[in-house]
C-alpha cells in the first residue's frame, strides 16, 4: 500500500518533469529559476515544519508535514534524474 502510493506519486512527478503542464506546482519546481535550489529550499521549510510538530506532540501535523516533505524528496530524485529504484536499493541494502 505504502509502496503503491509513493510509485504512483513518482509517476505523477515524472510526468509533470516531461510535459510541464500548465498549473502543475510539480513542473514549477522542477522548472525554477532558482534550479535545484528552489527544492532544496523546500526540503529545508518542510523538515522544520516536522520537527516544529513532532516538538508540539501534533500527531496530524506530523503526519501533513511528513507528507510534504516526501514530496519534495521525490521531486529532487526526480530533479537528479534519479529513479525511486535507487532510493529502494539503498533501503534494501540496509536491511
Ligand atoms: N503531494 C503533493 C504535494 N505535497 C505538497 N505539495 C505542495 O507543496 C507546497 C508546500 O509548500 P508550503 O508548505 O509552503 O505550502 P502551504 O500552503 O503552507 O501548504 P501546507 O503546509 O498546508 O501543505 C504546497 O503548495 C503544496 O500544494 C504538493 N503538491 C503536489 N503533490 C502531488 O503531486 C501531484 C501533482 O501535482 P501538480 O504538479 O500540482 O499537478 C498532486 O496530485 C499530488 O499528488
């Protein structure tokens, strides 16, 4: 389940990286005039944000932030050319 969604989210991502629709936040990023940095800003905001409520013992907000801040996670693999397989090897190899 957890697999599936975050697959189907890359997915989207890497669509948005290759027909940059009009409106999408993904292709925004992915198209910054910052470059790369416009998502390691976001990286940044959004690991404050998990720790600000994890600090508050905020249950939902942790679960919010956390959310965002995978997002942003998988539009920087997306970003490097990278494929969620290379994020799986790793934890693979670790275990
Ligand atoms: N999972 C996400 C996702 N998570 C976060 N975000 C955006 O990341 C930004 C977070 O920045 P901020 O925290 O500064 O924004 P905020 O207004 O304070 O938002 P919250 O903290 O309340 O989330 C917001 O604009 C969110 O909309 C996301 N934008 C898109 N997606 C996924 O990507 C798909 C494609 O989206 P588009 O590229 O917009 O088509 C969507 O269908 C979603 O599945």
């Amino acid at each position: 389940m957890t697999d599936q969604i975050i697959r189907e989210l890359f997915d989207v991502i890497e669509d948005r990286k290759v027909n940059e629709p009009e409106g999408s936040y993904t292709a925004s990023l992915l198209t910054h005039e910052k470059g790369q940095d416009a998502i390691l800003e976001k990286i940044g905001e959004e690991s404050a944000e998990v720790l600000l409520a994890a600090k508050n013992d905020d249950r939902d907000a942790v679960a919010h932030e956390s959310a965002d801040l995978v997002y942003h996670l998988l539009v920087l693999l997306a970003d490097m050319d990278m494929d969620l397989t290379d994020l799986e090897a790793e934890l693979h190899d670790r275990r």
